[in-house]
C-alpha cells in the first residue's frame, strides 16, 4: 500500500514504531501524526457525514478535519501532534 504523502528529504531523528488499525508503521523522531500515518495510507479516516474519507485539509490546526482515533479512546489532531511510540491508531478505514 502506498501513501498520500512521500518524503522529499530524508529525516534522520530516531525511528518511531507505531500502528495503524493494528498494522506496524514506522515514523521518524519529530514526525506529526498526519504525515506519519499519511506517509503509509491515502486517508486518516472515514468522513462521518457520508462514505468517503479525509486526509486533513489545512495541515495548521485550524479546519479540524484530521481528528483521529486512538485504540485507548482518545481523539487527537493528527496535524498538530507529535507521533509518540507505540501510538495505536484506529482510522476505521479498509486499507487507507
Ligand atoms: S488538518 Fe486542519 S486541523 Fe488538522
């Protein structure tokens, strides 16, 4: 599977073991979650008001379209917080 995003220069901080609807994901030291899970699926979630799914749209925390699930119960913006170990996120989504 291939992501929306791709990295146009490498990052060099320590690697970030996460997951995504239970999948291992990797991200980088200082990566937000929007590009961390966008660098590995097409969207962060399904829309709630119809079928399809978003990705974010204003990547500065403003439009509030990158809310994503967390496997504890917690929601966060995914452009404006930090990937942290073994984050596990629920996008809901078939194969992102
Ligand atoms: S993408 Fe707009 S608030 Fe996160």
């Amino acid at each position: 599977m291939s992501g929306l995003f791709r990295r146009l220069a490498p990052r060099t901080g320590a690697v970030i073991p996460f997951t995504i609807d239970g999948a291992p994901a990797e991200a980088r030291a200082g990566d937000l979650l929007l590009a961390a899970i966008l660098l590995h699926r097409r969207s962060l979630r399904r829309f709630e008001f119809g079928s399809g799914e978003r990705a974010g749209y204003c990547l500065m925390g403003a439009c509030q379209d990158c809310w994503v699930a967390l496997a504890d119960g917690r929601r966060v913006r995914a452009c404006t917080t930090p990937v942290e170990p073994g984050m596990p996120v629920v996008t809901g989504v078939a194969d992102g």
